[in-house]
C-alpha cells in the first residue's frame, strides 16, 4: 500500500519501521520539519495516511486528507470536540476515518476486560472505582485517551457512575482518574476496586511503542476499501 504519514514523531518514526518491514511504500512525510505537503501529487497518491501529531493540529489535518479523498487513520489524541462533525462527514460524504485512542491489541482486549469487570461490580454496590494512569513527560492531554476510553467502558456498564474527574473528585458517581508523568513511560493505566476488605486491579503497561505502531499499520491495511467511521473493535471483532 501506499501510505502518506502526517506527524514524523515518536510514533510516526515507528509506524514508518513497521510499515516499511511489512512491505508498504511510504509516499510522502508531511511534518513542520519536512517537505511534505496536502497539495503534493505524492499525498493525493496514497491509498491512506496515517495521522500522529498534536490535539490542535489533527482535526485540520482530517479535512485535508478527506479533501483529497485519502481515507485516514489516526491515533492522535485531545481532538474529541470535533468527533460529532467527523463522523457526519463519513456518514454523509462517504469519507473513511479510522480511530483508536489506543492502537495497541493488548490494550484493546485490556478494554473488554474493564467493561466486562464494571458489568460484574454493578451487581456488587460496595466496591468505588478509581484510575490512575502514567505516560511520558512530553505528552500534551491528561488524562490520556487510553484513560478517557476505560472511564467511558465503566461508565456505560456501571450505573453508580455517570461521570469522570481530573485528578479527585468528591461526588460519588464519578471516577476519579489521576495523570502522572515521568520520564519516558509509553503508558500505564490501573483501574482499581475497592471495598472495605479487599481491592482488585486491573492494570496494562506497554513496553515500548511499537505496539501502538502496529496497531496503526493493521488499521491502514484494514481500511482498503472501506468508508465510515472505524475502530479497533470493527478491525478485532470482538
Ligand atoms: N492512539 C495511540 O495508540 C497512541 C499511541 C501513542 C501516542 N498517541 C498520540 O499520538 C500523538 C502523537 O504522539 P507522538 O508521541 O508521536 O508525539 P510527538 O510529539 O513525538 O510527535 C508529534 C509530531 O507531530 C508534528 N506536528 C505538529 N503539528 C503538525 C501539523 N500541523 N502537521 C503535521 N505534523 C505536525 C510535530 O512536529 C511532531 O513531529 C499524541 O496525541 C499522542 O497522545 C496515540
């Protein structure tokens, strides 16, 4: 496939390795230090992009990619206020965007597990739910997406909470998600229970970001030929 990458960072570094062993071309690198441009014939070529760069930057960058017809999947996260507006536009013009908050297989069965453990504690009133989570000092959003998407898991399958909280919170139907960084964690999220007597964790530490990598070269070679408003469960099938 031909691949156009958008954002040549920690992550658009890895994804190229990965795209490139598993035999794609990489047609054009558009970043604020290189040459690549929406307007060039090399980006209109491409059979997708991959879009890693900041929350303030990725919505812009969708409109262009859809502009040109370039179905786009993109791991970007802090964007969410203009989620509504993206999926009408590949609902109504049959544009293709495919999003994860967290591109990582192991995570998404991470996902499953969490809604799974939040249907069984709503049968079970005396556990409280918190989370905590730690990336890398130069990450720009906390919590992290991967955070937001396992607080939303808990919320749609535990009744008692309805809401999430930066950092604490005092009322009792919302999680508090606490957001630490240090040095160069990839990403760890805890989600914890507990009770007057006992706690149960479940908790997901990335190694490296090779995962998240992968994961965003699968959702390129998935997209072929598919328009809409994709995810990692329409790629795993869970
Ligand atoms: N979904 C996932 O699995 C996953 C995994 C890791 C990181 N992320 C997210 O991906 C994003 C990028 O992460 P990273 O670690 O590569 O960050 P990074 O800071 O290393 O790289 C971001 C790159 O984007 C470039 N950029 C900024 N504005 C741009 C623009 N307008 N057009 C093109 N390029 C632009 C920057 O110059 C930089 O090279 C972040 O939002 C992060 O939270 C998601």
């Amino acid at each position: 496939m031909k691949i156009a990458l958008i954002g040549y960072g920690k992550m658009g570094k890895e994804i190229e390795k990965i795209a490139l062993d598993r035999g794609h071309e990489i047609v054009t690198i558009i970043d604020v230090s290189t040459d690549g441009s929406f307007d060039d014939e090399a980006f209109k070529s491409a059979d997708v992009a991959i879009e890693f760069t900041r929350p303030e930057a990725a919505y812009n960058n969708y409109l262009q990619c859809f502009n040109n017809n370039v179905p786009v999947v993109s791991g970007t996260t802090g964007w969410l206020d203009h989620l509504e507006d993206i999926k009408s536009r590949c609902e109504n013009d049959q544009k293709t965007f495919f999003y994860a908050s967290n591109f990582s297989i192991g995570v998404n069965v991470f996902f499953e597990i969490n809604r799974q453990l939040a249907r069984l504690m709503n049968k079970v009133g005396e556990y409280d739910v918190s989370m905590e989570e730690v990336h890398h000092t130069q990450k720009l959003d906390a919590p992290s997406g991967t955070a937001i998407t396992l607080a939303e898991g808990i919320i749609e399958n535990l009744e008692r909470k309805n809401n999430w909280a930066n950092e604490t919170t005092e009322k009792a139907d919302e999680i508090a998600i606490k957001a630490f960084r240090e040095g160069d964690v990839p990403g760890i999220h805890t989600v914890k229970y507990e009770s007057s007597v006992d706690e149960i964790v479940i908790h997901h530490s990335a190694k490296s970001r090779k995962g998240f990598a992968l994961g965003a070269v699968l959702a390129a070679e998935f997209v072929k030929g598919k328009t809409g408003f994709l995810s990692m469960k329409d790629l795993l099938n869970f």
